[in-house]
C-alpha cells in the first residue's frame, strides 16, 4: 500500500513525497479512508505508530476541498484537543509539513506564555486550531474563539487528558461543540473511564485497532535493574558513562527529582536538561531542540512533559523511576522504537517500587528480564519476579534495526455508540 492508493488529493502527496513519506503505517492505511468518508473514528495505538498523518492527512483534505467556494476570514473548522504543550506543538508541525500546498491555516494554542500573538492570529482567520485544554477555555470564556462552526473534532491522547485531570475540561469542551460534526477519538490505552467517554462523544464509530491494547512496541528491547534507591544516582553514571547510547531520554516522576537527576549528571560532566511543567516554554523548546539536533545527549523529563517529544532514532529509555500508574510505562518506552527503528528500556527497581513493576508486567503480559551483572545490585532479593537473566553487556548495545515492513497487526472494526 502506498499513499497514492489511498484516494489522495495532489497538493497532499506532494507533500508527503517532499518529507519523504511514500508508504503508510497500519493506523494510517486504516484510518485515512475512514475520515475520507466522514466517519467517525475511535483509534486504539501505541504511541509511535504514526496517529497524527493519520488524522491530519483527511482533515487537510476534507477541509481543502471545501473551501475552494469560501470567502472572507476562515471560521474555525478543525479543532484537535490534545493534553500537552509538546504534543500541541508537534501536532502543528505535522499540519504545516502535510498541508504546505493546501493554503489552509492552522494556529496552536497553548498556556505558558503570552496569549497575545495567539488572539492577533486568531483574528486573521484560522481553519485548524490545536490547543490544550485550558488555555482553549481560557479563550473561549474571553470570547476570543467560538467552536459553534466546528466541523471536525479530534481528541488525542484521551488516556494522558485522564491522567492529567483534564476529563471535565473535555466533558465542557465538548458540550460546546455542534451536535452534528465529524469526531476523532485517539488513546494508546482504553481504561474504562475513556471508553465510557468515547461512547458519549463519538456516532456509529469505526474502531482501528493497532496492536493489542498496553502492548509495549515489539522492536524495544527492556530491562530491569534491581537496586537500592541510594544507588540509583550511581548506576545512572555507570550506565551513562557507556559512550555506544547515543542518546537517553530518562524518566522520573516529579519535577524536582527531574532537576536533581540533572544537577547529578552535569556534576558528573555529563551534559544534561531536565523538562517539565515548572520550566518556561521557551526553556522547554531549547532544551527539546537541542536534544533532537544532537547537541544534547541526555534529556531528563516528567511524564507530563514528555508525551510530545518525537525522536525517531532515539536508542535509549532510562525509568530512573518506576511509574506507579503502569500504562504509562507504555507511553515512556514508546518514546524509542519509532518509525521502524529499534531501541532500548531500561527500568531501575528499587524495593518500594516492585508492586509498580509488578502492575506494569502484568498489564504488558510479560515479565521483564533482569541485569544481575552491575555493580549496584539490590540487597532485597527479587520476590515473585521471573528472572530472565540478561547477560552483562551493559545493556548499551543497539538492536539490529528492522525494515518498515515489519509491522504490528491491524484490525478494524465498527464501535457502538451506546448512547444511540
């Protein structure tokens, strides 16, 4: 399958052709008809597998073609909802790289910084708007935007919107929505709470499956180091010091053990930024910038920051700690194996930390095999833990990379609104 079989329009494949995009991913080969027809769609993927083409690629289409008879400034058509700054950001830039020859406008909306030059653009006219939630509503209550000629909704990343406490921002979002619209709803996870949303929001969907739901990307190679949590600053070092990772974007939990982490590696003259909601934006954009241009080799960040940072050949994931909510382990080693690539999870456990592990082997169907070879073994013994022993090689060798070919299962099937 390539794009050009997908019913395409001209301006579209060229610049698919120019980003160098000549065949879709499973979601995208699926998706894109659906939205074409003017479905409405329920997406359940992995992060990584390529959902915002799947749903911009149609939009700009769909929007396209209907403006060629529209005069005057544009009216909002298209607004996507998604949880984070970072994401909002990189979801602007796939629109402007997809819809480079299409003339439409789109505008990202987000809190942080000054709303100034958001409302002077919005003033020019706009065709798709990307926000997150609260600085949307802090627009809408200021009477600078109006969502009643919406025509097209996306909410992605609904299971992180969950996480974040952004439900009822969306719950408000959405009754402010026309009734008769065409919706979008993409989330790596389907926890009951986000079923039961999407039922409310979405008419006769078609649902496109990719992957088993909390399935961990097949290409990533995880592991598990059982340490004390004093030790964990030092087995980073040692790790780290390996000069074959050529990147490692590292997770903690909080903000504050974010900035320590980084206070530790610069110390260690190991050239580090952290990200997270404290930080001011522009301090974000540099520190993700650089870390995508190679100038950076370790990116420290929170979970909320993290969802919008898109690497495609970053080698290295680094739980220096253990999430306590387990799908998020998904999203974090999702942040690696992208785009066909492989990558590596390493995940460092101390004691407090195993009924996490425990939740995430479960979820995951799995059990995550063990380093025992490294110099800050814990003094606890692994208690329930299946131990698939890893040999010591430091756990820095890259996977042998595989051809795009190599993709996970797709299905798709028609989703019940069970609201009528």
């Amino acid at each position: 399958m390539l794009f050009e079989n997908l019913n395409l329009i001209a301006p579209i494949l060229r610049a698919l052709s120019t980003e160098g995009y000549t065949q879709p991913t499973p979601i995208q080969e699926q998706s894109i008809p659906v939205v074409l027809q003017g479905r409405d769609l329920l997406g359940c993927a992995q992060t990584g597998t390529g959902k915002t083409a799947a749903f911009a690629i149609p939009i700009l289409q769909i929007l396209h073609e209907s403006k060629a008879t529209q005069r005057g400034p544009s009216p909002i058509k298209a607004l996507v909802l998604t949880p984070t700054r970072e994401l909002a950001i990189q979801i602007d830039e796939s629109f402007a790289a997809y819809g480079k020859h299409t003339g439409l406008k789109h505008l990202v909306v987000f809190g942080g910084v000054s709303q100034v030059p958001q409302v002077q653009s919005l003033r020019y006219g706009v065709d798709i708007l990307i926000a997150t939630p609260g600085r949307l509503l802090d627009l809408v209550n200021q009477r600078f935007i109006t969502l009643d000629q919406i025509s097209m909704f996306v909410l992605d990343e609904a299971d992180r919107m969950l996480d974040m406490g952004f439900i009822h921002d969306v719950k408000r979002i959405t009754a402010m929505l026309p009734k008769k619209r065409q919706t979008l709803f993409f989330s790596a996870t389907m926890p009951p709470e986000i079923a039961a949303l999407s039922n409310t929001i979405l008419n006769n969907a078609v649902r496109v499956e990719v992957t088993p739901v909390s399935s961990t990307a097949e290409k990533v190679d995880q592991s598990v180091y059982f340490i004390n949590k004093e030790d964990k600053r030092s087995l980073l070092l040692h790790v780290l010091n390996n000069q074959d990772i050529k990147n490692a974007l590292v997770f903690t939990r909080t903000k504050h053990g974010a900035d320590k982490v980084v206070k530790d590696l610069k110390r260690a003259n190991i050239h580090a930024e952290a990200i997270h909601g404290d930080k001011s934006q522009t301090a974000r954009q540099r520190a993700l910038s650089m870390f995508k241009d190679g100038s950076l080799r370790v990116l420290v960040a929170t979970d909320i920051a993290a969802r919008g940072i898109d690497v495609d050949d970053l080698t290295h994931v680094i739980n220096y700690e253990i999430p306590n909510v387990p799908e998020t382990y998904v999203h974090r080693i999702g942040r690696t194996g992208r785009a066909g690539n492989s990558g590596i999870a390493l995940s460092f456990c101390n004691d407090e930390e195993r009924s996490y592990l425990k939740d995430i082997q479960k979820i995951i169907s799995r059990a995550i095999p063990v380093v025992h070879d490294h110099p800050y073994v814990s003094s606890q013994p692994e208690r329930g833990h299946q131990n698939n022993h890893v040999a010591p090689r430091n756990n820095t060798q890259r996977p042998n990379n595989f051809g795009r070919d190599r993709r996970p299962l797709v299905t798709t099937r028609t989703a019940r609104n069970h609201n009528g």
